[in-house]
C-alpha cells in the first residue's frame, strides 16, 4: 500500500489539472488510505478537497508546496565557493498533522501571498519559515527542492548542511524526499538517500502528480504556456509538469521503488502521523465591543426592543411575541453578534451620511427592522420570519446591503478599522474558462494571428441566456460549428483542448460584495492574498468560507443608491444653511406621494 504526498489540483492555478474531487475518487478507486493535496503556494481547494476524500472514505492530508530561499549563510558559503550562487529558491512539501499545522499552512501561504516584497521574487525567506513549523511535517520538495538542486549543480556539502538546517527545525518531523521520475540527466536520488543516511533522516517516495491520466500531459504543457503568456513551442520543459506526472497507481509505486521499500512505507507512516479533523460547520464569530459588559444577547434584546418603541411608539402584544419569537431562533443559533455587526456597520453608513437600502429575505425580520438594518416594516407588509431564518437552515443567514457605490470604499474602510486590518477581507471567488476564455487562449498558445484568434471567438455566443447545460445537447462540443467550419488539423486540436480546459480555475479575483470578518486573525483559520488591484482577499471561496463557518455580509454598490444621492444633494441647494442630510431629504419623501405614482 502507498499514500500520494505531492500532488496538484487545478487549484494551483494552471499548474495541476485534476479538481480536488477527481483526486479524492481516483484514490478511492486504488483503494488508498489517504492522500495529500500540496498546491503551489495556496489552499483554496483544501476544504472542497477535504470533503471530497470524506466522502469517498479517504483520509484527507492537507499541505501546500511552498517556494523558500536557502539560509544566507549558507547562500553566502555557495558564493564564496562558485563565485556566485548556485540556486536561490526551492520548494518545500509541508503537511498539516494537527490544527496548529493548519493555521501555520494558513500563515505562512498568507504571508507569501500578501507581503508584496515576498511576492516579487515569489518565495519566502528560510527565516520566516522557522517560525511557524509546529504542527508540520516537512518533506525536502523532491527534484524541485533546494536539497535536490544544489546536488544536481554539484554541492554535496551544502545539500547537507541546508537539510541539517531543516532538520533543527522540523526535529522528528523532515523526510527527504525521493522521486523518480523519467531520467533527465544527473538524478540526485542517490546522494539524498546516502545524506540521509548519514544524518539518520528517514526517506519517503513520492510522485509529483499534475494529471490524472497519460494522456493528459499535452493539456498540462497547454495550461503552462498559458499561465507564461507564451506559445507552446516557446514553453521549456523546466517550465511544465515532469514527463510521466499522471496519478500512479500504489503497485506502480512499488513496483518503481521496489528496492526502497522504506520509502513506500514511510508514506503511510506520514498519512498516520497526519490526523487533521478541521471544525467546518461550526461557526466563527467575530468578537463585539459592548459596553457595561453585555453579552451579546442582552445587547440583542435591548436594541431590538428599544428600536421597536422607537418605530411604532410603544410595545403591542403583537409585537412582543414576535420579537420574543425571532430573538428565541437568533439566540439559539447563537447569530446575536452577526446582528449586531450590522446594525454597527449600518449605524456608520446613516451617521456617514450615505445612502443604504436592504434588499433580500432578511427584510422579513421585525428583529432586523428594529435594529435599523432592514427599511420595509414586516408587520405592516405582512412578512414572515421564517422565509429569513427558520430551522430548517444550517448556515448563518444572509443579510445583503446595498450602499451608494461612490461611498461604499468608506464604509468598507470603516469595517477593517473597527474589526481589525489582520481579522477582516474580502471573500475571494475563482474565475474559471469558459468557452470564449477557453478558445481564446488555446489559440494563443498555438501561435495563431491575434486577429485569427478573435475571429474564432467572435463566432461564438457572448452568454447562452438559459439554465446551465440547455444551450447544447449532453457531450456535445461547445465548437460544434467551428469544427464544422475548421478541418484543419491545428484547429481540430484548439477546439478539442479548449473544450477540456473549460471549468478549470484561471485566477482568484474579487467577490462582488462579501467581507468575511473572523473572530481573531484571518490568517490562523483562513488563507489570504493580494488581489491584482491591491486589495486582501481569502484564498477560499465563498462556499470554502461558509464550511469554515466565518461571518460573511455583503456590502454592494449599487449605482441608483448614487444616483438618488446626487438627487438629494441638487435638493439641498435649495434649502437655506444650515442644509438637511441627504438621507434625512431621502426619508422624507412620502410613499404614497401622488406624483411619484402617476403614470407619464
């Protein structure tokens, strides 16, 4: 039996091919115990991997593969030797055994990702990792690792010393990594195992997986090139997936290292040392500053009442009970605080003077009314609680607000100076290929004119305006007709990668309008990184960041909010100082005006 620990999603971002489900099930069906997911610098697919290898009864094992820098000291003993250094940056394979090895996953990915200085030359400092190693088991990075490079540029002593150097800080817990792939020139497998030999460090066998199937290794080289921006006969091989990096099965591993058997074993001696159990449905709210030391329950129950006395001048039995009612399911949820974050957030928005309106099912909530997060009254309109929050329901409510998109920064601004700059981002969300992104850069890679290329996409629909899967039959192609109308050989081969590279994830970007706020620093619980314009996000999406539970609200910016702002702001000229608020102008516009309701 044999345990995959190096492999690639298509979430390493045009590096790996399979989704996090496709491993999982392929594990399954070799009947492997466990399996690893290691993408290049990030975790945005570990919860949805996690799940997948659950439901398949393999133990999921959570790492990353991260590009670090070789201790100075030991950089500057390679320069006085060659005269300069030899390799700067390789990568390290690092496995979560516990929840402190999660967190520090979480932050030392957040920390590459975000630090711009860390960013431009794409690895981190050996100092940084120091740091944050408990709770990780560490493997040398295989042929891409430090260790294997410097043997291959023919710096045995250094190799030594730069593992030595991890094994100070991954005591009990380094494994040098030993791969076997097709021969490329010098392999360095023989010098690894005899310096862990000396050292007394244990070996492992590993696999570097990119793709499920042989025949995939074309699709690879294709997404390389793509994520260089050059055709594929100007992508290096260094630049892609090693030859032979389909998903071996456990008897073609031990079969290849049939002279190592430790080193097949020991694979399953990490997977049982590797026992992460992650809390995904619990969930994570973030703290609330109350005065007189309330809970937040009583600071729920408080406003909601008050702001009920405050709207309809005094308390009916009607209104009790229906308070009573919704606070009952809020409390026992235990989502008190997530009302009170927005009644905060929205309490700026009014004293900012900037426009806001509620939108959606949490309009059905005399709770939420009350508390000024909602404009329509629930009891006068005759809407019903549970259509918002009922039993049934196992995920904290959406509570979406609109807000004037010219001021909406501002109030954002205000959500990470109360809450805190290292506890709130933006949720991030994965742009994927769809067809016209999938044709297009295909073609680009096969070094076609670019007005040939947008030639070819313009004969294909901007958006099919209908359910997923309606604009064409099952199986068929989404280049039907350019196949039709493109016999040539080349074009047969654009259209049938493009049709496979559809779904897979390009890049993450900016979700629209959510901001998840987590009860201490994002990073220990959840990955972070910079988006191209600047901006923090979490490495997980939406659907990731709600199995972990985290409070997400969205703040939308929505131009009619503006619009209604600029109005309000001409009105204003035409009052005498000192001049009304631009709200206060927007409330007092009545509702049943008889101009407003006339038809033009």
């Amino acid at each position: 039996m044999f345990v995959h620990l190096h492999t690639y999603s298509y979430y390493s971002f045009l590096r790996g091919l399979p989704s996090p489900k496709e491993l999982a099930q392929t594990a399954a069906q070799y009947d492997m115990p466990a399996l690893a997911l290691t993408d290049y610098c990030g975790l945005s697919g570990e919860i949805e991997f996690y799940d997948a290898c659950r439901e398949v009864g393999v133990q999921p094992i959570l790492g990353l593969e991260l590009p670090v820098q070789p201790p100075p000291e030991l950089l500057n003993e390679a320069a006085a030797r060659n005269g300069e250094t030899t390799s700067q940056t390789g990568v390290l394979v690092l496995l979560a055994m516990d929840m402190a090895g999660w967190g520090n996953l979480c932050r030392l990915s957040s920390e590459l990702m975000t630090n711009p200085h860390y960013l431009q030359s794409m690895s981190l400092p050996f100092e940084r990792l120091t740091a944050d190693t408990r709770g990780l088991i560490c493997l040398s990075g295989g042929s891409l690792g430090v260790a294997a490079q410097w043997i291959t540029f023919h710096q045995p002593l250094l190799t030594m010393g730069f593992i030595q150097r991890l094994n100070e800080i991954f005591a009990g817990r380094l494994y040098v990594e030993v791969q076997r792939e097709v021969p490329t020139g010098h392999s360095p497998e023989m010098e690894l195992i005899e310096i862990a030999s000396r050292l007394c460090l244990p070996i492992v066998a590993t696999h570097p997986i990119h793709y499920i199937h042989k025949e995939d290794a074309g699709l690879q080289k294709l997404v390389s090139a793509i994520r260089l921006n050059r055709t594929q006969e100007e992508t290096p091989q260094s630049e892609t997936a090693p030859v032979g990096a389909y998903f071996l099965s456990p008897s073609e591993m031990s079969a290849r290292f049939a002279d190592l058997p430790a080193a097949i074993d020991n694979s399953l001696e990490i997977a049982a040392r590797c026992r992460l159990e992650l809390p995904l449905g619990q969930p994570h709210f973030p703290k609330v500053h109350l005065p007189q030391n309330l809970a937040p329950e009583q600071a729920l129950r408080q406003k909601a009442f008050d702001g009920a006395k405050r709207i309809y001048g005094g308390l009916t039995q009607e209104i009790i009970n229906r308070l009573e009612h919704e606070l009952a399911v809020i409390i026992e949820r235990d989502y008190a605080s997530l009302f009170l974050i927005m009644e905060e957030i929205i309490s700026y928005a009014h004293q900012a003077d900037i426009p806001v309106a509620s939108r959606g099912s949490a309009s059905s909530s005399l709770v939420a009314h009350c508390l000024g997060i909602t404009t329509p009254d629930p009891l006068r309109l005759n809407l019903y609680f549970e259509r918002f929050l009922n039993p049934a329901r196992s995920t904290p409510p959406d509570i979406d607000t609109d807000l004037c998109s010219h001021q909406r920064v501002k109030v954002i601004r205000h959500v990470y100076d109360t809450y805190g700059e290292d506890r709130v981002a933006m949720v991030g969300t994965i742009n994927r290929f769809r067809s016209r992104s999938a044709l297009r850069e295909t073609a680009k890679t096969y070094g076609l004119p670019s007005a040939q290329v947008n030639s070819l996409v313009n004969a294909l629909p901007h958006r099919w305006w209908g359910p997923p899967g309606s604009s064409q039959k099952p199986g068929a192609s989404p280049f039907a007709e350019l196949i039709e109308r493109y016999s040539a050989p080349i074009y047969q081969k654009i259209f049938t990668q493009a049709a496979a590279l559809r779904e897979i994830p390009h890049h993450l970007s900016v979700h629209a309008g959510g901001v998840v706020i987590s009860p201490g620093k994002m990073s220990e619980l959840a990955p972070t990184q910079l988006s191209n314009n600047g901006i923090v996000i979490t490495q997980f999406d939406l659907d990731s960041i709600q199995r972990l539970g985290l409070v997400k609200i969205d703040l939308l910016g929505i131009r009619g909010l503006s619009v209604l702002g600029d109005v309000a702001d001409g009105l204003r000229t035409l009052h005498p100082p000192p001049q009304p608020s631009r709200l206060s102008i927007l409330e007092s516009i009545p509702e049943d005006d008889p101009a407003t309701a006339q038809t033009v």
